[in-house]
C-alpha cells in the first residue's frame, strides 16, 4: 500500500474517532451508559487514546508533507535556475559560433576570389609565355 493510501486511511480512522466522540459526548443521560458523571468507560478510554495518537501522528505527518514540499520547491528553483544558466550559455556559444561561420564564409569568400584572380593571372602567364615561345620560334628560323 503507497504512502499517500496509508495516510488517507490514517486520515479516515482520525475522523471516525472524533465522530465517535462527538456522537457519544452529545447523547442525553437516558441514551448513554449507566455510568456516573465524569467517569469514562474502557472503549471510550482506547477510542480517545487512539484518537490523541491518531492527531499527533497526523500533525507528524503535515509537518513531514510540508518538509518535503519545501524541499522539493527549494529542489525545483535550483533546477530552473540551472537551467535558466544553460539556456545563457547555449544562447552565447549559439552566437559566438554564427559569428565565427560568418566570418569563416568571409574568408573562404576573399579566397576564392582570390584563387579565381591567382588563376587568370596563371592563364594569362602562360598565354604570354607560349607567344614568347612562338616569337622565339620564329626568330630560329628567320636567322636560318
């Protein structure tokens, strides 16, 4: 049987001692036992004594449900507010990494083009040096 059944019955036996009490104390003298004023039976006794154990473990329980809840608040907050700290860093490691792909694109941007200049400058190189080439070519064979 879980916790919360045990103090739900626990709970339950409390009240019906204390209706028990209440309907015995509130009989008129021609209903009730015959016993003298202020004189109370043996069932009474065990009933009151139940009822005074059943109170003071119940008060034990309320103070026990109001250690855990505290400690589960106080739990929860730790937790939010750990979480509200990962959330910043996340934020802050999402942003510093934007910037650094923008500024790697710039880069890889400014290289490229550098390569397509680095590139024509080759063809045109060698453009040139192949017309040397042909201009040496013929200068050979006119001085033959």
């Amino acid at each position: 049987m879980s916790k919360a059944n045990l103090k739900f019955k626990e709970c339950i036996w409390v009240i019906l001692c204390i209706y028990i009490i209440l309907l015995n104390g509130c009989k008129s003298l021609s209903e009730a036992p015959t016993t003298g004023l202020g004189v109370v039976d043996e069932e009474e006794l065990k009933v009151l004594k139940e009822a005074e154990r059943l109170e003071a473990r119940l008060e034990a329980l309320r103070i026990e449900v109001r250690i855990q809840a505290e400690t589960s608040y106080k739990k929860l907050s730790d937790l939010q507010a750990a979480k509200e700290g990962v959330e910043k860093d996340f934020a802050d490691t999402k942003n510093e990494l934007e910037g650094k792909i923008k500024s790697l694109l710039g880069k890889v941007t400014a290289l490229e083009s550098k390569l397509s200049d680095t590139e024509a400058r080759a063809a045109e190189t060698k453009a040139q040096q192949e017309l040397y080439t042909l201009k040496i070519d013929n200068l050979k064979q006119e001085e033959e």
